[in-house]
C-alpha cells in the first residue's frame, strides 16, 4: 500500500481530460475527467481534489470516493462527478497494475469473452447516413447510432420528423441496428410524434427521447410506445438513477464513467439496474481512457448489452487528427470483429498510454467550445 504523491491533469485534443495518479512508490493509473465543453470548471475541481485527498492511500478508493461524497456538503452534478471520476478511473487502473491484473478481476471476473459495441454516424445535422454506414459495416460494426433530428421548435411541423424515418429505414435496409439519438432536442409535442412515427422500422433504442430534467414527461413516452427508451448520460450518481427505476420509465441506461463517478458508481448503478431488469449501455462518445474503464465494466456486468465507441465521430473529425486512436500506444485493443471488442487481457485498463504524446499536446490544446441551435425567429434552441 502507498499513499497518492501527485495528481495530474491533462487537457488534450479533440476535447478529452485525461487524469494521472501516481503513488509514492512511483506507481501510477490513468483517468478521464472529460465533461464536454466544461473543461476549466472541472480542471478547478480537480485541484481542489488534489488539496483533498494527496496523501490518501491509493488502494482505498471507496474510502476516497466516500470521502468526496460525504464531506464535500454540495455534491453531485456534472463537474464534482466528471473530477470525481477521473480519479477514480485512474485509483482502479493503479490498483489493477500493481497486482497485474485486468480491472475487470478485481470487479468479479468476466462474465463475457467480448463487448458488443456501436460507432457514430451522421453530425449534429445528419446527412448521407447509407455511405456512412457502409463505411461502419465495412469497420467491422453492426449497429450505429445517429441524431434523431437538427434542431426541432417547441411545436413544429410534422414534416420536420420525415426526414428522421426515412434514415432509419435506410440503415435498417442495409441489415444494421440504429439508435436514434433525440439529444434532448425535441420537446414533449415533438417526441411524442417522432416516438410513434420510428416505432413500426424497429430502432434499436431511442435515446433521451426528452431531457431527464422531465421523468413525468419520458414516463409518458415510455407509456406511448414499444420502442426501447434509453437515457442517462446527464444523470451523475445512483440517487439521480433513481426514480427512473422506480418509475419504469426506462429500458437501457446510459451512465457515463467520465461523468457519474467513474468506475465505482457506474458499477454500483448496474447493479440497481439488473434489480429492475433494465440495462446498461454505458454513454461513451469520449476518449480511449474512458472506453477502456467501460470495457472493464462491460466484460462483468451481465445486464451490459452495448458500448458506444467515439472512433471517427464528427466531434474528432471536426477538430483534426486525433481520434480514439491517438493516445495509446497499441490501437489494436480497440479492434472491432463482427460486432464486437475482444477482452483486453493486459493489467488495469489493458491499454497504454502514450504519456509523451499527451504531455506534448497537453502543451497548447483549447477547451472544446459549447455548441448550440438558435431556430429561425432567434430563439435558443436544446442541442
């Protein structure tokens, strides 16, 4: 056992925080703390952190995760969670090297030899999805997920969600699952609509049909409809989960690992789940760091059923050069066969990091902007 000497933090392209622990043996783990277009706010929380708990053994990490939660008085949400998570990625992933092992071990041992996982296709205004999934096929996926829709008004015309049918038709034609991502987008008039015209072409799920600020109105949805609803990325701690279980209200959860605790509590929250008979297909359009811990966890959760992958999406592509691939020194662990990631095998997350590289774009990378719709009369639009 030995105490946690220095924590680092990393801003890197595309829009990835990534955290580095290490213990006074020289032993270390990688993190990630993204929280997309927040960056700054959640790099200030892991300073204070650093204050907090350097020092803290490094093998206890539910004593420090308990410690953050319950002597911090204001907790949760979107940044304490994301800062909270990176450390605790990165404490698993120091943990599971020192004692050579996959995290996935130290959780239960695999219940599965290979993770079925789904890649992106189309922008935040979709176009040319055929091509696009031709090219995912062609990678070696079965299933992607799209945009439901550009922006939509509060109530709009119904002619605004043709176009949403007709590309999942086409993916479906091709013999590919399609999630349909409403990106908390539409509101209740809209999802209504668009819930019930995707229903008869079978979409794998329908995600975040509204903004789980409204459990109300996505209980009415679920009541609607047969389509699967899936939610979660905005939602930062088993006690947010909550009242979505209790209402069932929803079919797949979406946790996040960057953003709702890290490893510990998106374990935790696949637990409930299973309780409730929902699964879990854990919200990742992030860094290799961050798919890597949700391998882990995927690989010994029996309610997991699939993993999103970042590789190629047009968040990266906008941005540059670098992808999912760019900071880890063997990319082959992120290999899709048939649909599937095979079980990484080598010790904590099973991948390495290529720290010269990210110490090197760490040197002047920006925060990722905030992004946004403003619809035709001015007026701000959800994106």
């Amino acid at each position: 056992m030995a105490p946690i000497k220095t924590l680092e933090y990393f801003r890197v392209m595309p829009r990835w925080l990534f955290v580095k622990v290490t213990d006074t043996d020289g032993k270390s783990g990688w993190g990630e703390a993204t929280l997309e277009g927040h960056t700054e706010a959640v790099e200030g929380t892991l300073d204070g952190f650093a204050k907090r708990f350097i020092g803290f053994e490094a093998d206890d990490i539910e004593h420090l995760w308990q410690s953050a939660w319950r002597q911090s008085f204001y907790r949760g949400g979107p940044v304490f969670m994301s800062a909270l998570s990176g450390i605790d990625i990165a404490l698993w992933d120091l943990k599971a090297r020192k004692l050579n092992v996959p995290i996935y071990e130290l959780l239960g041992g695999k219940v599965r030899q290979k993770v079925s996982v789904y890649a992106w296709i189309g922008g935040d205004r979709p176009s040319d999805v055929e091509a696009a999934a031709r090219a995912r096929q062609a990678q070696g996926f079965k299933a992607v997920k799209m945009n439901a829709t550009e922006d939509v008004g509060w109530l709009d015309s119904p002619s605004a969600l043709e176009s949403s049918v007709e590309r999942l038709k086409i993916v479906r034609s091709l013999g590919m699952d399609a999630a349909l991502d409403f990106h908390g987008r539409l509101h209740r008039p809209m999802a209504k609509q668009l819930a019930k015209a995707l229903e008869p072409y079978g979409p794998l799920f329908i995600e975040e049909p509204l903004l789980s600020e409204h459990p109300e109105g996505i209980k009415q949805i679920s009541d609607l409809t047969t389509c699967a609803i899936a939610l979660g990325e905005r939602l930062y701690s088993r006690w947010d989960v909550k009242k979505f279980l209790e209402q069932s209200s929803v079919d797949v959860l979406q946790p996040d690992v960057s953003h709702c605790g890290g490893i510990s509590e998106l374990k935790k929250i696949a637990t409930m789940a299973e309780a409730y008979d929902v699964a879990i297909a854990p919200h990742c359009p992030l860094g290799p760091i961050a798919l890597a811990a949700c391998l882990q966890v995927g690989l010994s959760t029996p309610n997991h059923v699939i993993q999103e992958m970042s590789q190629g999406i047009h968040y990266n592509k906008e941005v540059g050069e670098f992808d999912l691939h760019s900071y880890v020194i063997d990319p082959s662990i992120f290999d899709v066969t048939d649909g599937f990631v095979a079980a990484p095998t080598g010790p904590g997350l099973g991948i390495e990091i290529n720290e010269a590289c990210v110490r090197k774009v760490a040197q002047n990378a920006a925060p990722w902007p905030l992004q946004g719709f403003v619809g035709k009369d001015g007026g701000i639009r959800e994106w």
